[in-house]
DNA sequence: CTCATTGCAAATAATTTGCATGTAA
DNA sequence: TTACATGCAAATTATTTGCAATGAG
C-alpha cells in the first residue's frame, strides 16, 4: 500500500454538520445487525464508526485511517477495511468507486438519492438530484425490458473553480 | 493475475459485424499517430489490433488475449497492455471499468454516444443512447458551474432472460 | 546500426486473508 | 471460557515496469 498518498482531506473542508437524529438511526441499525449476528462493540469498530460519522462525505480508507489514528494510534488498517464493509453490509455507509483506483464511502441516505458531479483537476464532488434523469432512467431500462436494481452516473468536469487556471 | 478467468466470451456472442470502412478509419488514424511518433507496426500489434476489431464489444484484456494466443501463441500479456493503452491513448478504444474489477475496452465510435445497462446476473452489457438524459446532464452541470468533459452513466439490474430464473 | 518493442519476471498498489494473540460477553 | 476481533505480515489480483534480447526502419 501506498502509505505516501495518505492526506487528511477534512482538514480542506469545514467540518460536516450532521443530522443527529440520523446518526443516532444509523447508530441503531448497526447496533441491531451487530446483536443479530452475535459480532462485538470493540474500541475500534466504535472509535472507527464515529469518525466515519464526523469526516466528509467520500471518504477514502486512507483519510479516514489517517484520522482515526489522531485517536488511537494502534488500529490497523485491515481493521478500518473490515468496518467499513460492515458498515456498508448493514446500510449505514454505501461503497463507491471513482476514476482515481480507490474506494469511498459515503453515508447512506435513502432519502437523498443523488448521483456525483467530479471535477477532474481539483477532485471536487458534488451530489446532484435530478428526479427527471431518474424517471428516463426507469423509461430506458423498460424499454430493454430490464429490472433496475441500482445505478451510477457520474459527471466528470471542472469547476467553477479550476476553470480559470 | 488470475488465470483461471480467461474465458473467450466471442463465443458466446455472434461474430460481430463491423463497418469495414470505420474500421479502416481506425486503421488509419493509428497509423498516423504511430508514424508521427515513431512506434514501430509489428506482428504482436497487428494481430492484437485485428483481433480486437473482430471481437464484441467490451472486452476484457484476458478475453482479448486468449483469442489473440489462438493466433498467435507466444504474445505475452504485457503486450496486450500495452498495445490496448495505445488504442485507447489515439482514440480508436475507450477504456471502461464496471462492477468486476477489470478494465474492458471498446471500440471509440463519436456518434454512437452511448451508456450502458448490464445485467447483474449474467453479465450482458446493452448499450443504449437517450439525448433527453444527456441535455438533463448539461443542465445538471451549468446548475454547477461544471464544465463538463465527460460522464459515465451505468445501470445495473436484471435482463429479461434473467428474471424468470 | 539504433532505438522501439517484446516477453518474462519482478514490482506496484489496493484490498483481503491467515494466524497467533487479545478481549467482549 | 469461548468465539469473535485485532494487528501484522503475507497473499491476492489487476496492472505496470525493468531489463536483456529481438527486430523494425
């Protein structure tokens, strides 16, 4: 693994403003899918989860290893792999690739169902709705009468930002 | 790298039937890009090229390879590497990762702007087009000041012969 | 002749896994 | 005390690269 690419982004943006209430149902479901399946509330899982919960949306494994170490020095990286696969297997976290090779993970939020805008020189992204896009979605898969379980759209561009340089 | 996955899929699918003159368009434009940089026309690049002309579309680098080892036997797989990142590099191939981890390539075709809709049981990939989705896409992006360079539009879900079982 | 190309093996890089040790319940 | 968890290192898997040998121009 390539420990040099390690970089806390959350230090680039301003800490996230979570929903409580949220949190507190994603604390519970998680809860519930541990009990379910006999697995164990250990330091790490905990210490891991609530950071998960307090740093930017699509975060990396790596980011978030790198901020969860700020706390406890000694978790492993297997260790934050292995939760975030639990988190995302009970459907507290969704997995996502993009273009750059690695794996993020974004909270998971049935209400907003959003696809991904990328800015391909500054790494921006932003969550777009388009309820439109998602209704000629469901007219193409019928049309090739295809059952759609799941989607990926993303679009990839500069910024406002990265258009000037 | 796993071995045991080669599996020739253009067996599975009829012989796929091409426009002789895009494809001597796609001749031609690897020729002079290979020319106006120095690269050398072997046999390797020849019988990869070709037989990457002949194939359905979307292939993967070992599917590639084991049609290409029918002809020639002794080709090494760095050479299709190579040789598929050259297409890709002058535009005659796009290079596109779905769900499976591996890179699959196919034919550049400028008008036939398409996306994809792949079944989750059996794998089918069905390209289709839909201009509505795309003038939404722009909107999307200006809504964000994006600049848009390109987009990736997947949808993932069960194929008519895979929803009976 | 010269430098691009090839085939092979070794290197990368992200992720996963085996296993001895640690620790919830 | 009995599995589950952890940390580490080693294994995996797709892809890339170094290098000596080959071959195109």
């Amino acid at each position: 693994m390539n420990r040099t690419r390690i970089e806390s982004q959350s230090t680039k943006t301003p800490p996230v403003l979570r929903d409580p209430k949220a949190l507190d149902h994603f604390r519970a479901l998680l809860a519930t899918y541990m009990s379910k399946r006999g697995l164990r509330s250990t330091d790490q899982r905990h210490v891991i989860v609530e950071t998960f919960f307090a740093v930017h949306n699509h975060v990396s494994i790596e980011e978030l290893l790198a901020e969860v170490r700020i706390k406890d020095s000694r978790v492993g990286y297997a260790t934050v792999y292995r939760t975030l696969k639990l988190l995302a297997e009970c459907g507290v976290a969704h997995e996502r690739h993009f273009g750059d090779g690695l794996a993020r993970y974004e909270l998971a939020d049935e209400s907003a169902h959003h696809d991904h805008l990328i800015c391909v020189d500054c790494g921006k992204i932003v969550e777009f709705e388009e309820p439109r896009i998602e209704a000629l979605q469901d007219e193409v898969a019928q049309r090739y009468g295809f059952l759609l379980k799941s989607h990926r759209h993303e679009m990839y561009g500069l910024c406002s930002d990265c258009q000037g340089k």
